[in-house]
C-alpha cells in the first residue's frame, strides 16, 4: 500500500552541523523515493534571544513542578505532592534569590532558547499536516546517521504501514536519555531484538523521532485547547500531550528503537549542547 513521508529538519543554520546532516538526508531520500512518496522541509528562523524575565521564568518553573507531578502520576509512581512542593519553594528560593554562580541568569536565557526550539517543533508539525503526507519523520541537527540507519528506517516504515496504519503512532529513533534516568519501566509492555513497546506513549528526546499523520493531528488539537503547554520544552509537551490523550482514553502505538537507529550527538558527545555555552 503506497503512502507518503516528510523529513523535517529542525536547525539554527549551524553551518558544521547542516554540512554533515543535509548529504545524509539526501541519501535517505535516495533510498526511499523509488517506493514512497517523500516531501522534506527546514525550520531555522529564530529571533534574537533574548532572556526571558523574572516572571515568565518563575512561571515556567512553576508549569514544569505541575507537569512533574502528573508525569510521576502517569508512569505509575509514587509521589508525596507536600513534599514536592516543599522542595520545589526551597529550590526556587535558592535559584532566584541566593542565585548561586549565577542560575537564574543562565535560567532566564535557556528558558527562552527551550520555548524557540519549542516553537520550532510545532511549525514543523503544522507545515507537515499541510503536506498531507502519512508520517513525519524530524531531525534535529546533533542527530548522528549510523551504519544501517537507512535500512532500519525503510523497514520500519513497512511495519507501521502495514500493520499500524491509520493509527496515532510514535516511534522515538535517537534516544538521549538513559532509560533509569527517564523511570518508564512500569509502562513497557514488550521487547525485541529492535524496539521496545510501550503501553502509555513517552517520549524520550526530541532529537528524532516519528509521528503519524493521526497523531500530529491529535497534538494540534489539544495545543489549540491548551496553548500554555507551547511553553515548555519540546520532550516535556510531548510527554504533557500524552497525558493528554491518556485521559481521554486514547491509544497511541509507541516503539523505542534499541538500539537506537539515530543517534544523539549531543549525548554521545559528538556534539557541544546548546546550554554548555550559556554564561554565568
């Protein structure tokens, strides 16, 4: 059955970065076009940063403590919501009035990087409903090609198309995030020798992941309903929009490559983060 795919590439015109992953894409591209209709897309355009102020900080913080609890409640762990709250006033203390080495500074500008990088996801997700195509594939620009990645993806894309289509689908490529450190065991249902199956969709980094057609639409609707979660960052409105959907009952496939079929340069250290450069 023929169906269709948009690469999008989500970058801020670092020169390195977009000479080593556009050739890679190209030859992706190659590999797919003689059986699926591909469509490919770039979202750079950023305005100047400019550090977010006191209020609109604090503001996130406090949108990330609510989101926190309701992530523990959804990955079925225990949480004290008295005691969250009392470290939560005690850190907030610390940050914004003892500022130690300067972290609300550095707060108040990677806070405003996070909702750009935020906001770039969601153009993306919104250029791609207008494409009309089956599945989104993103990239964002620390992602590393590996040896077989083309392979893996091609045969992915006939799994999904046949036996998951029409259906609110995520699949996370590029990892990031040590499985202990995002605690999603309770949720895991199965594993093979590529994928790890998930009876609640997560999310593990933004840096590449799949979606279907379904499933942005799903997440276009909810961010219409609830447009503050636009202010968070993009694994955190991911996960928050799962919740979503968990409350409505409703399914989402979700598939971890593992290993990875991308990998995530910033993890692995082939690449500096963003926040490394940020001063004191």
């Amino acid at each position: 059955m023929p169906f269709s795919v948009c690469i999008a590439l989500i970058h801020n015109n670092n020169q390195l970065r977009n000479d080593y992953i556009r050739p890679h894409i190209e030859t992706l591209l190659s590999a797919m076009e003689p059986h699926i209709l591909v469509q490919t897309i770039e979202i750079s355009y950023q305005p100047e940063i400019k550090p977010h102020s006191f209020l609109m900080a604090f503001l996130r913080d406090i949108i990330y403590e609510n989101l926190g609890c309701r992530w523990r409640k959804y990955r079925l762990l225990k949480t004290n919501k008295f005691l969250n709250t009392c470290s939560f006033i005690k850190k907030s203390l610390v940050k914004y009035i003892l500022n130690p080495s300067g972290a609300a500074s550095r707060w108040k500008k990677s806070s405003a990087i996070e909702v750009m990088v935020t906001d770039k996801h969601i153009r993306a997700w919104m250029q791609f409903l207008d494409t009309g195509a089956d599945y989104l594939i993103v990239f964002e620009d620390d992602v590393i090609f590996t040896d077989n990645c083309v392979a893996r993806l091609m045969s992915l894309l006939d799994t999904l198309a046949i036996k998951f289509t029409h259906k609110e689908s995520y699949v996370d490529l590029g990892g990031g995030c040590m499985l202990g450190d995002l605690m999603i065991g309770h949720l895991e249902t199965s594993q093979d020798a590529s994928y790890r199956y998930y009876k609640k969709p997560v999310t593990n980094t933004a840096c590449a992941y799949l979606m279907s057609h379904e499933l942005v639409t799903t997440f276009s609707a909810h961010l219409l309903k609830k447009p503050w979660l636009r202010l968070t960052g993009i694994d955190w409105m991911m996960n928050s929009l799962f919740i979503l959907m968990d409350n409505q009952m409703k399914e989402c496939v979700c598939m971890h490559s593992d290993p990875t079929i991308f990998k995530h340069g910033t993890t692995t250290g082939a690449y500096v983060s963003w926040q490394a450069g940020l001063p004191n």
